[in-house]
C-alpha cells in the first residue's frame, strides 16, 4: 500500500519512519522546504533515540521518501496521514488552519478512492467536519473516507511507544476503512480498538487529561508529605500496588510541560466550555500545575530574600529527559523570573541548550559540563531528570559556593544524599541537611 504523511513534526516522522520500517512505501510532506531538505540530507529535525537510524535505513530501501510538493506526495497514495500541527490559540482552543489546508490539498488532489487519516489531536466534530471539506472541495468523483487515528506515541521515546503501543484506536465511518487500517497496522501486533469518528477524537482528550490529572494529584500529595513528613514515592509506590490505580504517571516533580499535556487540557476545557460544561476537575489540574513549575522558584526565594546578582546554576532545561524539546518547560519559565529578579543563570542541559538559547534572554549563560554551571553557584535547580544528572558524582555540589541544592524531579534517593555535606530539597520527601529548621514549604 502507499502512504504519504503530512507533516514531519513529532507524530508525522516517527509515524512515517516506523510505518516504512513494517515494510509500507511511505512519501512524507512538509511545506517547509528547510526541512525537506534537511530531511533529504538523513538529519532528523528532532532529538529522538533511535529515529535517525531507522529513517536513514528506510531511505536506503526506498521505502522512505520526502517531497515539499504536496501534489507529488499525495497523488499516487492509498492512504494520506494527517499529522500537522494543531497549535493553541490565545484562548486555549486548537487552531485547524493546517489541517483542514491538507484536507483541501487532498481533496484537489485525489484522482483515486483515498483513505484520509487524521493522526492530528483535533477537537471533537473535526473529522465530521474535515469530511465536509473534502467533500465540498474534491475535484474528482472519487470517494474519500476520513478517519480518525489518535496518536499516543511520547517524546523521547516515541519509536518505542509506536511499536509497542498498549492498543491503536480507529474512529471510522465504514467497514471497509476499517479493514485498510488493520491491514496497514498488520505488522505492528498491537490491538486495535474501533470506534466512531467523534469518540475516538474524545479518546485522545480524556486520555491526556486523566494522565495529567494523575500527575497533578501526586502533586498536591507531595506538597502535603512535606509539610506532614511523609515521602511521597513510598506514597505512590504504596498507591501504585493497587490495579485498580496503577503505578505510573505518579512520578512528583515540577509538573507536566511538553507541547501536549497543557495544550490537550487547555483544549479539553473550551470543548467542555462550548457545550457549557463547566469541567471543574481539569481547571483544578491546570491551575495546581501552574503553581507547581514555580515549586523551586518559591523554596528559592524562601532561603534567599533577594535574588539579585545571586548566581544560580540550573541543571536540565528539556521538560523531560530524552529529548531536545523545551516547550511548556518549568525550566523556561523559572530561569525568566530569575532573570526579571536579577539573579545570575547558569544553564546546563545535555541537548536542549540550542532550542533554550533561541527564547531566553541573552543574558542567561550556559555551562559545557555539570561541573562548569555548578562553580560559585549559590544554588543549583534541577528541572529534568537527565541520566547524566541522576549519575553524576554526588561531591561536585560540595564544592559549590553555597551547597544548597533543590532538585525538582526527585533524582537521588535519600540514602544516598544524606551523608554529603549539601543542603537538599526535593518533592514531597523529607529535606536533608538543613543550615535551620527552615522546610521550605
Ligand atoms: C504525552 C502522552 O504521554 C502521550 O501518550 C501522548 O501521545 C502525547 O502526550 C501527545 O499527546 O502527543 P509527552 O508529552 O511526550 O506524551 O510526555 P510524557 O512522558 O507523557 O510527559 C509529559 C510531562 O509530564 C513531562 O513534563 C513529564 O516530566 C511529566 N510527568 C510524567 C510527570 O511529572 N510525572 C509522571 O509521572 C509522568
């Protein structure tokens, strides 16, 4: 079968990269031509493990191929992937420009039956309507069928994901679509489960509200330990046992960033609002993960009083490790008010410093290595739990001006902490080596 995709973000590549690796002739589109190109030359725009091996490796087969010209990508395809972006407008809806473009580029494309499948988080109805589109707008008398295909692949390990996904949800109007995509779907051995167009695009919400949710609620339990004296990973341990809760995405921290959680929940809550659903639960995940990122910021300011001229060092900037990406990151929004409040920034990340220069103020710094931020740091924060920071050799905090160390996901046991001489903070667990008696809560 030949597919195109459109769009080579996040969910386009991998999606592309990994339906050629099963054996499908696959044509990705982008309108960017920078990115063709740099495509074409084998560089993945992204950090993703494993993915530059996989699509250089398809390429080399002929399986794998990338056009900036929507016409030559989609006219000989069976099957057309919808996989742009879906940005957020400033009042939280998502913004379908790219979409329904790609819906009428196919539409004025097609000169055969076409599968039309939208991999793209759009809000409920979209698929109903992108079918009115296309259905308006084809120029041929052909038939084409648009499904819905969420995606629930994440960063930094989004080959993984897509492989060994814990089920494929297809919202679909016919037997026959559903028959292509199980076909297409074959080699990946994961279940598939089938639904109507308009709950499978709800499946996508609900799912990354409830993970999210999860999240805030360990939160707010982590907030409670320290001022209670419990742990909150022995907590989460303790709750995760139970099936019925399960054990992941309990992981306190500093909340949850990245271009989906706070997009999708933003998004959740106009759908909700256009119908007058007042969803009092998510606007309480929302609110309790702005307060969240600021976590360290406020314990910071509790030790210091002013901030001005302090140098602060700040270990991990990506919204989480295994990836270069820096959006919705605490990390970002931090280092900005430490930067309003004068302080003197220090930033390290393994591979996100390129993306972090581009929207920090010039007058951030960075350091090569973990050593080089920490010197005469008066404290250092620790926004992602990076190997290579989990790893690191305890006694480099030592050796800072002031050894005060706020660690925001949580990445050293106790045990391991308590006989350095540094004062450490981290989420919901008991603070070691204390100056005072301050808790910093
Ligand atoms: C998320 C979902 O997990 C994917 O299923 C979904 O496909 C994707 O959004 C999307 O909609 O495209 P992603 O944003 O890549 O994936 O990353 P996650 O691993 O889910 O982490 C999101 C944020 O939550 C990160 O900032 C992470 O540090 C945080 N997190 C996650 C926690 O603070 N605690 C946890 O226990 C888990």
């Amino acid at each position: 079968m030949k597919l195109a995709v459109a769009g080579t973000g996040y969910v386009g590549l991998v999606t592309g990269v990994c339906l050629a690796e099963v054996g499908h002739q696959v044509t990705c589109v982008d309108i960017d031509e920078m990115k063709i190109q740099q495509l074409k030359e084998g560089i993945p725009p992204i950090y993703e493990p494993g993915l530059t091996e996989m699509m250089q490796s398809n390429v080399a087969a002929e399986r794998l191929r990338f056009t900036s010209n929507f016409q030559d990508g989609f006219e000989e395809a069976d099957v057309i992937f919808i996989a742009v972006g879906t940005p957020q407008n400033t009042d939280g809806s998502a913004n379908l420009t790219y979409v329904e473009e790609v819906a009428k580029n196919i539409a004025s494309t097609a000169h055969k039956d076409t599968l039309v499948v939208t991999k793209s988080t759009v809000p409920v109805g979209t698929n109903n309507r992108l079918q009115e589109i296309i259905n308006l707008t084809k120029l041929n008398p052909v038939k084409i069928e648009v499904v819905s295909n969420p995606e629930f692949l994440r960063e930094g390990s989004a080959i993984y994901d897509t492989f060994h996904g814990d089920r494929i949800v297809i919202g679909v109007q016919s037997k026959e679509a559903a028959q292509q995509l199980e076909e297409i779907y074959e080699d990946f051995h994961i279940p598939i489960y089938q639904t109507d167009l308009r709950s499978a695009e709800m499946i996508k919400y609900a799912a990354n509200a409830f993970l999210a949710t999860k999240i805030s609620f360990i939160n707010e339990i982590a907030n409670i330990c320290e001022r209670v004296g419990a742990n909150v990973e022995e907590v989460a341990t303790g709750m995760g046992l139970d099936k019925r809760i399960g054990s992941t995405f309990l992981k306190a921290g500093i909340g949850y960033g990245g271009s989906c959680f706070p997009k999708d929940t933003n998004a959740l809550m106009q759908i909700a609002g256009n119908v007058a659903y007042e969803f009092e639960l998510l606007k309480g995940v929302i609110n309790v993960n702005r307060k969240q990122q600021i976590r360290l910021l406020d314990k910071l300011k509790q030790k210091y009083e002013s901030l001005t001229n302090k140098r602060i060092a700040v270990l991990g900037l990506a919204f989480k490790p295994n990836t270069d990406d820096i959006r919705e990151a605490a990390s970002i929004l931090v280092i900005n008010e430490l930067v309003r409040e004068k302080a003197n920034v220090i930033a390290y990340d393994p591979v996100a410093m390129d993306n972090a220069k581009q929207v920090l103020s010039p007058t951030v710094n960075f350091a090569s290595t973990i050593e080089e931020a920490l010197v005469e740091a008066e404290a250092v924060l620790i926004f992602t739990e990076w190997d290579e920071i989990k790893t690191i050799d305890l006694n480099v905090f030592a050796k800072m001006k002031t050894p005060f160390v706020l660690d925001g996901r949580n990445c050293f046991a106790l045990e391991s902490v308590k006989d350095f001489p540094f004062e450490y903070h981290s989420i919901g667990r008991p603070a070691l080596n204390l100056e005072s008696e301050n808790l910093l809560i």
